[in-house]
C-alpha cells in the first residue's frame, strides 16, 4: 500500500479544482455542487467551502444516491443499500458540479447523469474527481482532477475524517 | 445489514432490523413520487403480475403503481376471468403464470396461508397483499413508517388497534411489527371481536374504550367488515359507534398529539366521524401516500435477494 495523497495533499488538489472551477464557471451561472453518495458528498461539502473563498457564493448543495441506477444492480443482489437523495433545488438551468471520490470505469458517473437527467434539465454538469484511476469503460472523462494514478489498474481508498478516520488516500500495491 | 428474503409473506418472521430496513429503504424511495420523472430504473425488465383472488382496488393501485414507479412491467391477473374458475388448482396456476417469466407475484388470497402456498411451488418473489384473516403485511408496514415518521420513533409509543381485531389481518400484521420495534399495543373492541385470549399474542385487550382512550399516542382504527361478520357480533352499528367509534366527543378526550390512523375505506359514522377523519390529527391519506414508498422497497429488497437473471 502507499500513499497517493496526504492530509495536505487533499487540501491542496481540494483548492487546486475550487479554483478552476471558479475560474470556469459562467459569470451568469446559478451553481450548485451535488456529491455523489457516499465521500462524493464529504468532498463536495468542503469544495462549497473552498468555492466561496474563491468569491463563489450562493452554491447549492445536494447529495446524490445513485445505487437505483446502477447497470450491475442485478449483480450486486441483497448487498444494494439504497440511501437518500437530498437535491432540495431544481436542477433545472443550474450549472452543475457533479463530484465523487474516484473516477474508474465512468459507470458510477454515467448512473449519476441519468439519475440527474430525471430530476431535471441542468443548463450544464461539469465533473470533479478527487481520484482518476484510470480504466474507463465509457467515453467519459472528468473536467476537474485532483490526482491521476499510474493506471496500473491498481485499487484505490479514499479515507476522509468526517467518516472517523483521517484524510488520506491509498493505493494498493 | 443485507436483506436475506425473496418474500414477503408475514411481519412475524421478521427481526426488528429487517423491518427497520425496510422502512429506511422506504424512506429512499419516498422522493421518487415528488419529482418531476416518477420513475427510475431499478425493476427495468423485471415482471410483476398482480394476482389477486379478492376484490381490492386501493390496494392494487397501490402496488402497481409502486412496481411501475421502479419501472418494472405489470400485468393484472383477475381471478374470476381465469382459469381457476374452469377448475384449475392454485398451484398449476401459479406454475403457468411462473413459466411466462414472471418475476415478482403480488397476491391477495381469502385463505390465511395461500401465499405461503404459492412460494413453496414458485421461484418468484411472492409479496402477500392479505391473505384471510392471517397477515396484510405491507399494511402493517406503511402504518409503522406512517407512526415513524410522524412520531420520530415507534419504541415505547402506546398504540391502540380498535375495531374487529379478529378478523382482521391488518390488526395482525400491525401488531407484531409493533411489538418488534418496542411499542406497546392494546386491542380494544367487543368480546366478540376481541377475545380475551389475543392477550396471549402480546398486546392489551380492553373492552371499554372510554376507560384507556387518553392513554395512546396513536389509535388505529380497523374497518367494520360488514361483508365478513355475523349479525350477532354487536347488536347495531349505532350500538357500535356509540361504544367503540371515534368520535368528536371521545376525541376530546384523546390526547392533544395523537395521531389517528385507518387503513380504509372508512365507514364514515361508523368506525370514525367524519369530522376525525378529515381532522388535523388524521394522517389517513398519508398512510395512501406512504403505502407507495413502502411497497416499492419491498418489491426492491424482495427482487435483489433473486439476484442476476
């Protein structure tokens, strides 16, 4: 196991990504940062804040459950927990930022899109990823990365202290 | 925890935590009514065939509309217009029914047992939408999220089931799923509809309403079966009303936050003034409302534990 990021080195990817966001962001956008279920949503949280140093206020939050739409539901049987879904704005003509922990086979992401296009059609999503792995099996690649792996295929756990732990990210091997 | 049954057929087999599931899946599935697509794709290509032996409208509806809610397709089987009527047995029907590749069967029967029946002789998912006077356990599911919800908590709540307790599979399926979360249930009503001995099941029996009215944070009041019952079992429906109704003025001596359930249709006079029905401490059509989410994390929990294919 080693250590692809520290404690500092997620604040520093963290402020890296707020800051191109910002910078990207249309100066007549109504924005709204929505995590992905579950560490997409701690990340986001803390990328609102982040935002907002940067002069990025008035940031809606929401947390997405994607489990109902996953392709491998069938597969995964019993094991599925479905959670809460708490998007309390209409994503309708939001500018979206879309943010999860890692990005691998764009699976999660393409579940993501679907269960948004659902609730709603956002003027645009943009996606942030702490982690690129690499991998993909669908064409889709994330606007905002923290940090890309070798992409050796080698597994990847984001660890972050509102779950009771610390912040670090580790990689197998 | 991971949910381990490919039915649901009782309440009583179930451990708390496995209800508790339910209901926090329940409460996921709560908001896929309030968007703008009331869909998602969880039951995509999966089968569900309504299968129901008695007449029941809301029920029904009810689940459909959550098996179409999780995209799955339905199809409405009628007993009276099927073969059951030529003389065709549960079990060949059900085994007919299963060779067209149907996934989940939701089935209301008038014999205490007959879903039991059906899953030992089908692969499906089999959810029991009432069966006799045995178990309406979706019923008694979406009451308990209804209490839930409204009160915060089920464990140490005073619940009152009022009405024709031994008739009634709603009152049954409530009970043990009550008692399981750790809430205290009294069945009120006549002698003649219920007996003594449903102490004996865990919960209170009191014949006179008046004297324990105060005490519950939430009563519940059965449906007067007229269809079902005898004419000896009370002398008058306004005898009845007089006795064991909720009305305006035995709801004054309820207490001020409690809330008032039926699972419907309401006889309206009868079992419950009209008044309390449609009053501020009625959570009536929330219970309409809820049954939905439920049914559809039963349908879904019941679904995964078939797996692939």
């Amino acid at each position: 196991m080693s250590v692809l990021l520290d404690e500092n080195g997620i604040a520093a990817a963290l402020e890296r990504i707020a800051g191109e966001i910002s910078a990207s962001i249309p100066a007549t956008a109504s924005v709204a940062v929505i995590g992905i279920r579950s560490r997409g949503d701690t990340l986001a949280a803390r990328l609102i804040e982040r935002l907002a140093a940067h002069g990025v206020s008035q940031v809606e939050f929401g947390t997405l459950d994607i489990t109902l739409y996953r392709d491998d539901l069938a597969e995964i049987g019993p094991a599925a927990v479905v959670r809460t879904t708490e998007i309390p704005f209409d994503v309708a003509g939001k500018y979206l930022i879309l943010v999860d922990d890692v990005i691998y086979s764009g699976r999660s992401i393409r579940a993501a899109l679907d269960a948004i296009k659902d609730l709603g059609r956002p003027r645009a999503i943009r996606l942030a990823v702490l982690v690129d792995r690499g991998g993909r099996e669908l064409p889709i690649q994330p606007d905002f990365v923290g940090v890309k792996t070798p992409g050796d295929d080698r597994h990847v756990t984001v660890l972050l202290r509102e779950s009771g732990g610390v912040d670090r990210v580790e990689m197998d091997g | 925890m991971v949910w381990p049954h490919r039915n649901l057929l009782t309440l009583e087999e179930l451990t708390s935590d496995e209800i508790n599931l339910i209901l926090d899946t329940a409460a996921a599935f709560e908001d896929v009514s309030t968007r703008s697509v009331k869909k998602v794709p969880a039951l995509r290509g999966r089968v569900v065939v309504n299968l129901f032996f008695e007449d029941s409208t809301r029920t029904r509806t009810s689940f459909t509309l959550a098996a179409q809610r999780l995209s799955a397709d339905v199809i409405d089987f009628t007993a009276k217009a099927s073969s059951l009527s030529k003389g065709e047995s549960l079990r060949d029907t059900v085994r007919n029914i299963e060779a067209m590749g149907i996934d989940v069967i939701v089935c209301r029967h008038s014999s205490s047992g007959a879903n039991h029946l059906i899953a030992k002789n089908t692969k499906c998912c089999v959810i029991n939408a009432g069966d006799g006077r045995h178990e309406h356990p979706t019923q008694g599911l979406l009451d308990i999220y209804t209490i839930r919800k409204a009160k915060g908590r089920i464990d140490g709540l005073k619940v009152a089931i009022v009405g024709d307790v031994g008739n009634s599979r709603v009152a049954r399926s409530n009970l043990h799923g009550l008692l399981k979360l750790g809430a205290e249930v009294t069945f009120v009503g006549p002698t003649t509809m219920v007996p003594g001995a449903f102490a004996k099941m865990g919960a209170r029996v009191v014949h006179d309403f008046d004297s324990v009215i105060g005490e519950f944070d939430v009563i519940n009041m059965l449906r007067i079966q007229m269809e079902r019952l005898g004419s000896n079992v009370f002398p008058s429906l306004g005898e009845y009303t007089r006795l064991f109704g909720l009305t305006n003025e035995r709801m004054k001596r309820a207490r001020q936050d409690v809330l008032v359930m039926h699972p419907g249709p309401i006889n309206r006079g009868v079992e419950m003034a009209g008044d309390v029905a449609d009053g501020g401490r009625s959570v009536i059509l929330e219970q309409v409302t809820n049954g939905l989410a439920v049914r559809m994390a039963v349908m879904f929990l019941c679904t995964q534990a078939l797996g692939a294919g």
